[in-house]
C-alpha cells in the first residue's frame, strides 16, 4: 500500500446491449463483450489503484449519461470524461448541462477518427473551446503523429486550455518510428501547457511489447513532460489486447523505479489530480 493516491487517468466501460459502439462490430473480438466496473474494480485493488477517470469510448451524448450513471454508483470512479458533439451550434448548452453533474471532468472528440487532421482548427469550434477555458474542464486530445502540427497550433490559439494528449500520442512503435514523433512532442512540451497520458504505448508496439521495445518512447515522454505533466493511464480495456492490466502496472513500476519517489507519486496520481480539479479522499481514511 503506497501512502499517496494512485489514480487511473484512463479507463472504459462499455455495455453492448446499449447499442451505440459501432466500433467494436469490426473491433477485435476480445473486446466484443461487456466491460463494466464490476470487472475492473477487482484489477484496481490487485494492483493498488485507487480511484480511476472513465473516459468516453464511442460518440454519443448517450454513453456520457451512461459514465455519469456508472461513476455515481461506483466511487472508486472519479471522474467521466464525456462527448458533444463539438459541431452543434448548441453544444456550450449541452455542456452545460453536463456540468451540473459533480463527475463532469471535461470532453474528448474522437479526433483519431476524422478524416480531416485539421479539424480541430475550425472556427465553428471557438465556442466550445472558449466555454472549456472559461468553465476550467478539461480536453483530452485522442490524436496520433499526423495530428501533432494542428494540435501544437491549438494550444498557441488557446494557451490556457486545459489540454492532454492521449496515449502519448499514439506513436507507430511497431514500425520503430520515432523522430518526427519525438521531435513534435518535444515542441508541444517545450511551447505549450499540455499534459499527457502515460497510457496506451503497448497496444501501439505490435507484436514485440518487451521493455526494451516500449523503453525509448517511455523515455521521450518523461523527457518531455517531467514529472509535472505526465499522468499514468490503463487504457483498460483496450490494453488487454497486448498485455494485462498487472502487467502494464510493473511495466510503469520498472520505469519509474530510477526516478524519485516524489515523480512516482506525482505520475501515479498526482498530476491526475491537479489536471482534473479531483478532490478526493483516501479510500482508507
């Protein structure tokens, strides 16, 4: 038992009877069931996990109230990370309504999947990311490399959004590229107030998801962000795809076993905390 918070910056939970992840019918069928919180909460106390943030995994208004509902019954969840859709001329309205629910962390389009990598720059969407600004929610950016010249141009638009990148971006490990990714990454650290996620790096790692293989893009995001901007994540379940979740835990325990204690904590649960305004109490108190 650690004496701080470890938090989960990043979990799902799904219910295929709800009908709207259209996603996993041509997903992998290892994820083609239910993931619920009954099913991870014995993996966060396996591992001494305290709390974990839900994080929205398909595009409708829908899953948001669904995580909502989850997060009330359950108070090992933190927070939700929901989705509007950001095109809407009323969606500062609906995320306003979104806010009247204390577990309301902010939003996260599925940028990932649009065609158009410059999306995010469109000037229909300033009132969505003025209203975030103003409400001090959150954005977390799903993005991948080639998304990474917009994303930095996003954050020189809005400095003071409260921003963080997914998965580390989602470099293309298996394929062993690494400097343009690096090199963007360096930029957004060094130029920008983003965070993010220590999360997802082994799904990205195809079929060699050894240390050694993952060790060189854990190095860069740490060089990159420190121990001030950098927040551990799951990505349960879609990490039971590579690896299990008790592995993924040793692989960031090995890591950041050369670091000190106080980076530890802070990338364990710390800088989770602050990101998302969290307020919350030991589970053993």
């Amino acid at each position: 038992m650690t004496n701080y918070l470890r938090i989960d910056s990043h979990q799902h939970c799904w219910q295929l009877a709800r009908g709207d992840y259209h996603w996993l019918n041509n997903g992998p069928a290892k994820l083609q069931r239910d993931f619920l919180p009954a099913d991870l909460q014995p993996q966060l106390q396996q591992n001494g996990i305290d709390y974990s943030v839900i994080v929205q995994a398909t595009e409708t208004l829908a899953e948001t109230e669904f995580m909502l509902r989850l997060a009330q019954q359950h108070p090992f969840i933190a927070g939700v990370v929901g989705w509007v859709d950001m095109n809407l001329p009323n969606a500062t309205e609906l995320l306003s309504a979104l806010h009247q629910q204390p577990k309301f962390l902010g939003i996260r389009p599925m940028i990932q999947g649009i065609a158009d990598p410059n999306w995010m720059l469109k000037p229909e969407l300033d009132s969505v990311f003025t209203w975030l600004i103003d409400n001090d929610l959150t954005f977390d950016a799903l993005v991948k490399p080639v998304h990474l010249n917009a994303l930095y141009q996003l954050l020189q638009r809005y400095p003071e959004l409260k921003l963080v990148i997914d998965h580390g971006a989602k470099p293309d490990i298996a394929a062993n590229v690494f400097k343009p990714w690096a090199e963007q990454l360096q930029k957004i650290s060094e130029e920008t107030a983003a965070y993010c996620k220590f999360s997802g790096l082994v799904t990205e790692a195809g079929t060699d998801t050894s240390f050694n293989c993952l060790l060189p893009y854990m190095n860069q995001l740490i060089k990159c962000f420190g121990a001030e901007r950098l927040m551990w994540g799951s990505d349960w379940p879609v990490c039971t795809l590579a690896t299990t979740y008790g592995q993924w835990v040793e692989t960031t325990e090995t890591f950041l076993a050369r670091y000190t204690p106080q980076a530890a904590q802070a990338i364990w649960g710390g800088n989770a905390i602050r990101f998302y305004n969290l307020d919350l109490p030991r589970q053993d108190d």
